[in-house]
C-alpha cells in the first residue's frame, strides 16, 4: 500500500465519520437513513422510498405496506412478506455499510501507528504487510453489502413478477449492480 493510498484512506475515514450522526438535516446519514443506488432507494425515517424517474415514489414500511404517489396499494400475504425481506435487506445494506465504514476508520488508525512505527525503525516493507493483513475486515463487510443487494434484488425481480403495481420499480437494482459490487470487493 502506497503512502499515497494511506492518505486517501484516511480521508476517506473522516468522511465516515461525519456519518451516523443524527442533526436536524434530513440529509445527514444516520443509522436509519440513507440512499443507494444513486438515489434509486432510500431510507428514512423507518421507511423506504423507492425513486424512478418518471413514476411516482413508491413507499415500502417494515410492516410490508406499499404506497405509491401516497395511495396504499393492496397486496397479499405472500407479496407483502416480499415487501418485508426488501425492506430489512435495504436496512441489512444500512448496517452494513456502517460496519463497512467502522471497519475503514479502524484501518485507517492502523495505518497511521504503521507508517509512524515502519518509518521510526526503517522496516517501510512491514507497513504494507500490516495495512495489508487488516484490510480484510473491511473486505468482509463489503461482501456482506453485495449478499444484501443480491437478497433486494430477488425480492425486487419476485415483486416485478407477482404485484403489477411494483413494475415500474424493478430496474432499480440490476444484475449490473451486484456483479460490479462482487468483483471490487475482491480487489
């Protein structure tokens, strides 16, 4: 790891660390909300809104009622516990992604002790070995977030399939998504 990475790393870190913390501004993240997808879901105040461009929002609360535009919508049994599984996978992808974070900061405050105590005793090689090895942490609950996207996915693909009123909702998440998210975290 270069010392470059190590300084992107740790400014990634104070990024994170303005998150999770709750103020009066709706658009701060906290532990219950936050958006992914570039938008395309969010999650505030214990609720899911799903955003499609052209299609009014549709709301999805852990109960498993859905609304779209403000309207509830009738589902069945067997849709609305599909309607639960997505909404606790976009909260699992919440969770996750602070852990994801938490993990990042804990990196970062290695790193620095590594360069401090590499630099200090003239064993540079050491610091990537040891920044190397705590990495997979971070890794670890990145792949957690990947599971959870792949989980809202099937929930999404199966909503498509059985609630016509879900329809215009279901390219939120695509298969492109999951796939790219895999394939970083093995990088």
């Amino acid at each position: 790891m270069s010392y470059q990475r190590v300084i992107g790393l740790l400014a990634m870190t104070a990024l994170i660390a303005g998150c999770g913390k709750e103020s009066g501004n709706t658009n701060v993240i906290s532990f219950r909300s936050g958006s992914l997808v570039n938008g395309g879901i969010t999650l505030r105040h214990d609720e899911v809104t799903l955003h499609v461009q052209s299609t009014p929002d549709a709301v999805i609360n852990a109960a498993g009622d859905l609304s779209i535009d403000q309207h509830p919508a009738t589902v069945s049994a067997n849709q609305r516990a599909l309607l639960q599984d997505y909404y606790r996978n976009v909260l699992a992808v919440n969770e996750h992604g602070i852990a994801t974070g938490k993990a990042g900061a804990a990196i970062a405050g290695q790193a620095i002790k590594s360069v401090v105590k590499g630099i200090a005793s003239g064993d540079t090689d050491s610091i990537d070995k040891d920044i190397d090895a705590k990495s997979q942490k971070v890794t670890q609950e990145a792949l957690k977030i990947c599971l959870d996207l792949a989980n809202i996915k099937t929930a999404q693909d199966s909503l498509a399939d059985q609630l016509a009123a879900f329809k215009p909702y279901a390219g939120i998440i695509k298969a492109d998504n999951i796939t790219d998210c895999t394939s970083d975290s093995k990088n």
